[in-house]
C-alpha cells in the first residue's frame, strides 16, 4: 500500500508536519514520564486505528526500555494489572479525550478528577497536548493512508 500523498514534499505539508514534530518535543519537558506519554500515544492510535502512529509509538516505546507485556495490554488496559494508577487515569483521559465525540460535554468530570490526583496542572496540560497532537498526527495519516510496520524506532526525532 502506498500514501495518498507524501506529507513532508511539499514546503507547506513539510512545515505543517515539522511543527506538530517540534510541538511533540516541547512535551519532553514535561514531568510526565515518557512512558506514560508513549502509553496514551500508543492508546490514541489504537482507537483511531492509525496503523503507522501504532507502529511507531510501539517500537520507540520498546527502544526505551518498555516491556513488551504492557504494549500489548495497552488496549485492556481496564483489565490488566501491570500499570500503575495514575498510567490508568492518562490512559481514561487519553481514551475520553479521542472519543469526545462519543459523549455529550466532553471528557466527564470524574475522568478528570481521576487524572487531577495523579498529575499536576502542568501534567496535566502536557498530557492534554499530548492527546491533542496525537490526535492531529493520527488523523493525518489515516487520511492519506500512511502505510505501517517500516518505521524504525528513532528515525523522526
């Protein structure tokens, strides 16, 4: 399969994408761990059903030391017990976040109440960014069928 287009040829696609990159690099500042970060990267792809981010957030998560049991308990989260509670409640906000369609007035109130008692306010805004960007990046690559399963864990960044 090949992309509808190739987002970075062009001077504006190239721009627009260079700018989501260098957003996504500021949130390495964050207090977040990275882990958790990939963690609702990871999560957010799932649902969009964006091969190419599922792809990538898997092997930059394993090229950073993630195990490869909690990848794949990613998408039953609920069920599983290998994460800690506050990567649940980025996992619910990441999961509110990307379905806000889904539900009447948004991510609910008890979801982030959830993640208040887990992250700061800083946290916080990192991890809504985050959920945000992800959101963008997926949406762009289902749109122009970005193919999956050729990235290489460190080759964007």
């Amino acid at each position: 399969m090949d992309a509808r287009l190739n987002a970075f040829a062009s001077p504006l696609t190239g721009k627009i994408v260079k700018h989501l990159a260098s957003a996504g690099r500021v949130l390495q500042e964050s207090s977040v761990p990275e882990s958790t970060m990939e963690l609702v990267r990871l999560r957010a792809s799932q649902i969009n059903g964006c091969g190419f981010c599922t792809d990538m957030h898997t092997k930059e998560a394993l090229a950073a030391g993630e195990a490869v049991q909690r990848l794949l308990l990613v998408s039953a989260w609920r069920e599983a017990t290998v994460f800690t509670e506050a990567e649940r409640a980025a996992l619910e906000l990441a999961e509110e976040g990307t379905r806000i369609a889904d539900a009447a007035g948004g991510v609910p109130d008890d979801v982030w109440a959830n993640a208040a008692k887990h992250f700061t306010e800083d946290e916080l805004l990192a991890l809504v960014a985050n959920i945000a960007l992800i959101n963008a990046f997926n949406r762009m690559n289902v749109i122009i069928q970005q193919p999956a399963g050729d990235y290489v864990a460190g080759s964007l960044g």
